[in-house]
C-alpha cells in the first residue's frame, strides 16, 4: 500500500527568545509547571511574539489579563481543565499555544528515562534527551495524529497537555526538549475571540493500583471523550456482529498478480475462510504493477468478470455470507465539506459514489477507506457523523481518529511507514540510539474496545513470519488486534503449511472464545512483577471477568507475576490467555 511519509515537522518560533528574556529557561519540577494557571502564547501579524503568563487579576478561579493587544480570561473548571478566551484587539493572531511552559520540565533527578509518548500512527515514544532547546516537534490532529494529546513521563512522574473542545477543532501537540504545548494553527482576526479549552495537569504513578504516568494521562482524556461521543450518539460503537467475531481479514493485492487467475483467488478462499471470512482487496483499478491505490473507481477489464462473479458467489452463500471489500479513498486534496453547514463537496461525494459503485456493482459487503484517518478533512465532528448516515456500517478507515466510530487499521505502526535505523520496537533500542520506537499501547489503551485490524500492510509485513520471530502477529496477540493477514503460510512459502504462530493465537482466542467475550484492553494497569522477557496484557470482558495475554517467548520456566496481591503462575508456552477465577 502505497502512502505519503510524514515527517514530524520543526517548529522554530520566536517565542523562544521570549521567555528566555524573562529568564524563565530554567529546570521545573513537576510541583511548579503550572503555577496559578497555565500560560499562554501568541504570534501576531507583525510577528511579534508575547508570552502572557502573569494575569492581572484573579476571581473566583478566573485569572483576567488585560492588554492594549488582547484580553484574555482563564478559568480553572477542576479535574485537570482550564478554559482559555480571548477577545483579541490588535492585530491578527498567527499563531496560539495553550497552554505554554517557558521553564523546562524537571520530573526528578533522574532525566536519562524521560519520555514523550506521542499520538503518532498508533503510538510512538521517544527520548526526551534527543530533542533540541527550542526545536519544536508535531504533526495536526486529526490528521497524522489519532488524539490531540502529549505526554512527557517517566515512570514515576508526568506533565501532560490535551486538546478537549467540542466541537473537535484541528490542533498541533508539540513538544522539544523539556517541553510540551498545544498549538492552534487557525488565524484569529483584529476583533475577534477565540475559545479553547485543555487537560493540563502534572500526573504521578497510582502504585497502588498500578498504573503509569502516562496511562493515567490517557485515562483522564479517555473519560472525557467517550462521555462527549456519548452525548453526540457516537459511542458506543455499533459494530456489525461478524465483524466482531472475525479473526482478520485476508488481504489479496491484485496488482501483484502477474497473470491473474481467479482460481488462485478461490484457492486461497477455500483454504482460509474459516479463519479469515473477509476477503479485503486492493488493487483492483490496476493492471500488474499498476499500484495497489489509485484514485480510479472502475475495476480494471483484467479482473471482469471473473473478480465480479466471485464476490458474487461469496456473498450470497446459502450457509452464511462471506464478506467481500475493496479498496477506495478519497481525494488527496480537498475537505469533505463547504462549509460549517453541511454542505458536501465534490471529494465527498467522490468516495461516496466510490462505495456505492463497489457495492452495487461488484458486490461488496464491506467497505475499506484509504487515508481518511491520517489526513485532515476539515470539520471533525461532521466527519464523524458520516460514519452514523452515510458511510456503510462495515467501514474501516487506515488508521483511528478517536472520535472516528469505525473499525480501524493501524498496520505500518510498528515499522512507522519505513522510518528506517532510526526507528525501534522496544525501550531497549532508545539506548541503543534510535530515535523513536513504536508504542501502540498508546493507542489501544486509549482505544481499548474498538476494532483494530494489525498486520504485514504498510511494511510491517518486515515484522512477519519466522524469519522476523513473529514480532508482528506477537502484537496482534498483545494488543487483542484482529489480523490483517497477506501470508498465512509459513514464511512466505507454500499455501499448504499453515504459519505456526498465526495459527497459535487463533487457536489460543478460540479456546476461551475470545471474540464473543469482547474483551477491553486495559495494558498492565494494576500488574506488578511482570519478569524479564515476559509480555502480560491485562483485558476484561462483557460479564467483568479478567483476562491476561501472556508471552513467553523464551518458555521460561517457574515465572510468576502479581495481581491484586495473589500470584499467578506463567505457564511455559509462548502464547497463552490465563483467566482470573
């Protein structure tokens, strides 16, 4: 799957100089990031840049700044959320950063283990010790980023910063060495107001219950998502049930058939439809190397009528449907609406007739939307809504937005899209000297009950089978994910030898009926003495029963971890699901 790389961009402000003049660059604890209130930061038209961190007044949890250039209220409303607003009288504002940290971020003594956990694809961490003074650092929500949160923690301590408008409004979470900020990127005219409002608070790991920084973070933002998607009737999902039971889908190329042959297709369907009765195409606009994502929305003559009829057949079996998708996207460039109305464009209406034309007309029953969660689209909440009205109910999109009710995608999240040396797969290789590794805990402890699909797309394909130690279907397992399955043979080999591992889990899931339990991931929150080598995910399913993902891929012998003070013994296999009596 072809996909346009994006850079985490360098921000570099005039802000800095700023707050370096108020002789503010200096180490904070966690105990004074905050003070009163948090600070603000505007650029103006004529460049100018002002840091406003010392209101005037304070009234009943409200701090008043009032300048020739603005006049600006900020309101503590408790629970870690300030409300910012400005009526602005000079001339237009830039750019704002809400909130604002000019001293540096101190969180202890120790500073080799801080790290920013960012939103990235499906979850990234990093090394605050890499990052530049000043050298500012992010990407647009929504947009490459699934929520609009940072996080800089250690294992102890924390800060963190979260955009919470509602209506959802696109923003940048930044961060640099030391720092954190929200930036909002939309011009605020002479003469007009503005509105935001953010979680911002220091954090400390709960030891009793057993739980990080960051996922108290992530807690705290989760809370006041689901109850704003509540009221807007966005949540609960309402997922088909089959696509709660699948495994995965498989997932065939077409493009990459040299000679296509629609036996081969069969083939595969016979052998793996009882695992994987989704069979999710791409490629079907082009010829042989043509490209498995054009913008082109008729079925290349090749695949006609053979494709056509065999989608036919597939969904309309008298012993139960399976379930037949192909690619489609929108436009590259151009929102979804007009206007704050409604008003639908042409790129709108382009992926629509999309869909209806791979439904009509070449029988599919489920639908894949290619970039439409990691590009912005304009009005988010409105780009939510569509997936109650016009969008298929058997949607998935490439990669979550949060507000997004759909099913996701997230593969290419643990090779991060190519990244390169640079790039990791665990906090061992931070001291190794890459500059960021994959984290999608992150993401699925803040989507702890949607459907993820995870697999060889988008080059984590370089993470697959036994000459990658399985790396990648050992995070479907961890992350309760649903396969996104090109090859599931054995090393890429024959169709006949079934791919060990793949099969493992499936069989593990099956065995304590997994799927129909519809189990939340909930990370390691209240594990402790997890062993070296050893992965434990903690979930819980629909009746409240606790179940742990457990590998041990070493088959360690006589290992045990603890939770809510009993010791459960880790059996010597490399996949295994243990339910809690």
């Amino acid at each position: 799957m072809k996909r346009q790389i994006i850079c985490i961009s360098i921000i570099l402000l005039s802000l800095q100089s700023t707050a370096k003049k108020d002789n503010n660059d200096v180490g904070s604890s966690t105990t004074d990031v905050i003070g009163d209130c948090p600070a603000f930061a505007v650029k103006f038209s004529n460049l100018k840049s002002v840091v406003f961190d010392k209101p005037d007044r304070q009234e009943n949890g409200k701090y008043y700044f009032e300048r020739d250039s603005l006049n600006a209220v900020i309101q503590d409303l408790g629970d870690d959320k300030w409300q910012l607003d400005i009526s602005n009288k000079a001339s237009d504002i830039e750019e704002l950063w809400f909130p604002w940290i000019s001293k540096r971020i101190k969180l202890n003594d120790n500073l080799q283990d801080d790290i920013v956990y960012y939103p990235y694809l499906f979850g990234t961490a990093a090394k605050n010790t890499f990052f530049k003074d000043w050298g500012w650092r992010g990407l647009d929500y929504p947009g490459a980023l699934f929520a609009p949160i940072v996080i800089l923690a250690d294992g102890t301590d924390g800060v963190y910063a979260a955009s919470i408008n509602w209506p959802p409004i696109r923003v940048r979470p930044v961060y640099s060495k030391d720092r954190i900020a929200i930036r909002y990127p939309d011009k605020i005219s002479k003469g007009g107001a503005f509105s935001c409002s953010i979680l911002f608070s220091e954090i400390k790991a709960d030891r009793a219950n057993g739980k990080l920084p960051w996922q108290i973070a992530v807690g705290k933002y989760k809370i006041w998502l689901e109850q704003k998607m509540e009221a807007e009737q966005l949540y609960p999902i309402n997922y088909s049930r089959w696509m709660l039971e699948i495994d995965g889908f498989l997932n065939i190329q077409l493009q990459n058939f040299k000679s296509f042959n629609i036996s081969e297709v069969y083939q595969r369907w016979n052998k793996w439809s009882i695992y994987f009765p989704w069979v999710q195409f791409w490629g079907q606009m082009s010829d042989y190397g043509g490209g498995c994502c054009l913008d082109e929305t008729t079925m290349h003559q090749r695949y006609v009528p053979e494709l056509v009829q065999f989608a036919k057949n597939i969904t309309t079996l008298e012993s139960g449907p399976g379930h037949i998708g192909y690619y489609s996207r929108p436009h590259y460039l151009g929102y979804f609406y007009e206007n704050s109305e409604g008003e639908k464009s042409e790129n709108l209406n382009h992926i629509l007739q999309w869909l209806s034309k791979n439904k009509e007309e070449y029988y599919a029953n489920a639908f894949y939307i290619d970039i439409l969660g990691h590009r912005y689209f304009g009005y988010p909440l409105l780009v939510a809504r569509l997936f109650k009205s016009d969008f298929p109910q058997d949607t998935c999109i490439e990669y979550p937005v949060d507000i997004y009710p759909t099913a996701f995608t997230i593969s290419g999240s643990l090779a991060g899209w190519g990244k390169g040396k640079n790039w990791g797969k665990s906090f061992e290789d931070l001291e190794k000297g890459c500059d960021t590794i994959a984290f999608p805990r992150l993401g699925r402890y803040l989507l702890n009950d949607r459907i993820i699909f995870l697999g060889e797309s988008g080059g984590d394909y370089n993470y697959w089978g036994h000459k990658n130690d399985y790396w990648c279907e050992r995070q479907v397992f961890l992350l309760g994910a649903k396969f996104d399955v090109m090859h599931p043979q054995e090393n890429f080999g024959s169709i006949t030898k079934e791919n060990t591992v793949l099969m493992q889990i499936i069989s593990e899931r099956r065995r304590v009926s997994w799927w129909k339990r519809n189990p939340k991931y909930l990370d390691t929150t209240g594990i402790k003495n997890i062993p070296p080598w050893v992965e434990v995910r903690k979930f819980r399913d629909v009746d409240g029963r606790t179940l742990f993902a457990v590998e041990n891929w070493a088959l360690l012998e006589g290992l045990t971890f603890t939770y809510e003070g009993s010791q459960i013994s880790i059996p010597r296999k490399q996949i295994q699901i243990i339910e809690r009596e």
